[in-house]
C-alpha cells in the first residue's frame, strides 16, 4: 500500500508537469495557427518524452535503479498512441462543435480524465 502511494504520488506531481507543457504547448501552436490535432500531437510528444524518463526514473522506479530501456518504452509508446487517439479525437470533437477557446479549457478535463488509465497502464504494463 506504502509503494502505490509513493507510486501515485509521484505519478501526480509528473502528470501535472506533463500536462501543463502539454496544455501551454497546444495553446500557443493553435494560437498561432496550428490545427489542432497536428498541435495536439506536436504537444503531447513533447510531455509524454519528458513523463516517460521522470516516471521511469522516480515514480517507479525500484530501489533507487530506473525501469527504462526499449522493452518498457516499446510498451510505453503502444498505451500513448491509444492515449493519444483518445486525446486528439476529444479535443478535434470540441473544437469542431464548441469552438477553439473551449478546446483550450476542456485539454486538461480531458487529459486529466485519461490520466487515470494512464496509471494503471503505465503501472501494471509499461513500468513492471
């Protein structure tokens, strides 16, 4: 119990950098004229490359040894393609129906809703 609190603690604190160089990401590229599922992409590459290596090397890591390498990350990338899919297809949805300004507020409602699938993926799956 000790491990998934330290373990979803600090999945939290990277979750939120992450989602905060993703949120800033995606508004300035689509405020400067990006669409917004090239910019939605473009912004979740960048954070999930920094969340892979900070979630690897802290949150789940074993006594003190990182859990990287090709395998995890082969892993890693499978479950952020679907993530992403997801991702993009509600954002491209809100932007369509409500508008950009609404994409921008509804990002971190939907990124944060999936982040909760995320951590079991990334815990029982990617980081193992």
């Amino acid at each position: 119990m000790k491990r998934l609190i330290r373990q979803g603690t600090g999945f939290l604190v990277v979750g939120l950098v992450q989602l905060a160089i993703d949120w800033a990401l995606f508004v300035i590229l689509t405020a400067a004229g990006m669409a917004v599922v090239p910019a939605n992409l473009l912004a979740r590459v960048s954070a999930a490359c920094l969340g892979f290596w900070l979630n690897g090397r802290y949150t789940f890591a074993e006594h003190g040894r990182a859990r990287l390498g090709r395998q995890r990350f082969a892993r890693f990338a499978l479950a952020w393609i679907a993530l992403t899919a997801a991702s993009t297809l509600g954002m491209e949805a809100v932007a369509r129906l409500l508008g950009l300004h609404w994409a921008w507020l509804a990002k971190p409602v939907v990124d944060g809703g999936l982040a909760v699938l995320s951590f079991v993926l990334l815990r029982q799956w990617v980081y193992r």
